[in-house]
C-alpha cells in the first residue's frame, strides 16, 4: 500500500479557500486517491476520490497532477464547521475483493472566525 | 434510511474481561469493516467480513475475533482486555461490488479499560 504523507495541522479563517496537500510518492498504476473527513468522537466520512486531473462534487474538488506523486484537496469557501482531521488514503479499487483503508495521522483543520 | 450503527456508544471494563461491540450496516451493504482508533492518531483496520467469513486481517492478535451474521450485521468481541485497547472502535460498511473505496463508518464504540 502506499505511503501518504500531509501536513499535521493547517489554520484558516472563515470563507478562505484551503488547499490540503498529499504526497503520494510511490503510488501505483491501479492505485485511485480517496479523501475522507473526520469529527471528533465521530466515523471518518468519504469526502471526494480521483485517479487523475481534477474531480469536483458538491464538498470539495480534488486535484491531481500528471505525475500522480501528490494531490490536493480544496474546500472553496470554509466555514467554521469544517474543522475536522482530514485524511488522504490510496487504495486501489477492485470489485470483489477485500479492501481494507489504510489511514495516517491525518491533517488538523482548524478554520477560525 | 439508517446509516451504519454501532452499540453501545461507550464502555469500561477492567483488564482481563471480555468485550463484545456490534454493528449493523447500512441497507443494502454486505461488507463489514472494523476499525480501532487510539487518541489522536487514525483509524487502523482490524478485520474485514463478507459472506459470514473474515475475508482479510490487519495486525491485530487474535484475542481481537469477530463475527459476521446473515443479515449482514456484524460483532467484534475482545478478550483479555489489556488498556491498551482503551479506544474508539468504528464499524464501517460497504457494498463488495461497488468497486468504490468509499466506506460508511458508524459514530464508533469508546471502550475504556482500567
């Protein structure tokens, strides 16, 4: 599985755009890139997953580049309720077969008034 | 529809007891997933069930086993309870076919050992 490193901790201020970084160095062919978010004293909950270039929902957009090396997770607009650890997985995806996530620290996100 | 939940919401036992948390998954899903996170750090994978059998283990000892139902809901059980196992203990559900790494986690399980 593949190593991810981000940042422990980043502050922001209300209404700002915050950009996560991932680094993903040894990221393989069939490996796809998963953001999740996480409460306290609550599950992780999925947040946006991509393979290449850029993929956008209603949360979040994700980032990739060419290389496939890092990723970015960007949150237009933050309000204080996006305070939360958020965690950069890469897993390859194959119906069928046991997928287990593999989690690091994660990124503390403290976004202030 | 009910997500994924997790019962009981909080527990204290002593060292040397035994433990047994469950899970129901979301509608529709058949695989089950359990994960224990310590203070501060991420959520690290225990095991995995599908079909009634455990289908993949993290590096977990064996006093960590579990069990999987035919209505897809799920137990983990823990035995001889060291404090180290003092943690939140999430259940995540999935569909096996989905071909998707998106995994719906219950509000988890906070076991304190003393």
């Amino acid at each position: 599985l593949a190593k991810t490193t981000q940042p422990i901790s980043m502050d922001s201020y209300e209404g700002q755009e915050v950009n996560i970084t991932c680094s993903h160095n040894n990221i393989a062919t069939n490996d796809y890139i998963t953001w999740y978010q996480q409460f306290p004293s609550q599950g992780p909950r999925f947040i946006i997953q991509g393979y290449k270039t850029k993929v956008t929902n209603e949360v979040a957009s994700l980032f990739i580049p060419a290389d496939r090396k890092s990723s970015t997770l960007s949150l237009p607009r933050v309000s204080l309720s996006d305070t939360a650890v958020y965690y950069c997985l890469v897993a390859p995806i194959s119906s069928g077969s046991a997928r287990q996530l593999t989690f690091g620290s994660g990124t503390q996100l403290t976004v202030l008034p | 529809d009910a997500g994924v939940t997790q019962s009981p919401t909080h527990l204290i036992k002593t060292r040397g007891q035994q433990v047994t948390l469950r899970c129901s998954p979301k509608s529709g899903h058949d695989t089950v997933s359990w994960y224990q996170q310590a203070l501060g750090q991420g959520p690290q994978f225990i095991f995995q069930y599908y079909e009634e059998e455990e289908r993949q283990r993290g590096n977990f000892p064996d006093r960590f086993s579990g069990h999987q139902f035919p209505n897809y809901s799920s137990e983990l059980n823990v035995n001889a309870l060291l404090l180290g196992d003092s943690a939140l203990y999430l259940c995540a559900s999935s569909l096996d076919r989905g071909g998707y790494n998106e995994q719906f986690f219950g509000p988890g399980t906070r076991l304190t050992v003393l």
